[in-house]
C-alpha cells in the first residue's frame, strides 16, 4: 500500500465535509424525500472529494511556483 500522509487525509477529509454541507443545503433547499437524498450522497460525495482534493493539490503547487519566483527574484536583486 502507498504511504499516505496525514495532510492527504486531512484534504481528503476535509473535501468531504464541504461536500456534505454543500449537498445538504441543496437537499434541505429542494425538499427531497430521504430516499432520493440518499442517493444524491452517495453519488455526489466522491466526485466532490476528487474535484476538492485536485483543487487543493493545484493551490498547493502554484504556492511552489511562487515561492520559487520570489526566491529567484530575491537572488537577483541580491537580498
């Protein structure tokens, strides 16, 4: 099994509850019967964990990027 670090979880973890409080308003919104809120659930929570989790990811790497610029920025003008 890959090593999974705990940020990773958190992210993932954290993607659901968004996701969970997202669909929740729109059930509570659009009065559903409990069956078909179910299935809702059951449908949107892993795209939004995916879609949440790839989000973060790209945040993640254009901090790098920028970081990187400041660096070498920094570097030039000799700080």
């Amino acid at each position: 099994m890959k090593n999974i670090s705990a940020r990773k979880i958190a992210v993932i973890l954290l993607a659901l509850a968004i996701t969970f409080a997202v669909v929740a308003i729109a059930i509570g919104q659009l009065q559903l019967t409990a069956e078909n809120a179910t299935f809702i659930m059951a449908v949107l929570t892993p795209i939004g964990a995916y879609i949440g989790s790839g989000a973060v990811k790209d945040g993640a790497r254009a901090a790098q990027e920028t970081i990187k610029a400041e660096q070498a920025n920094n570097e030039k003008e000799g700080k």
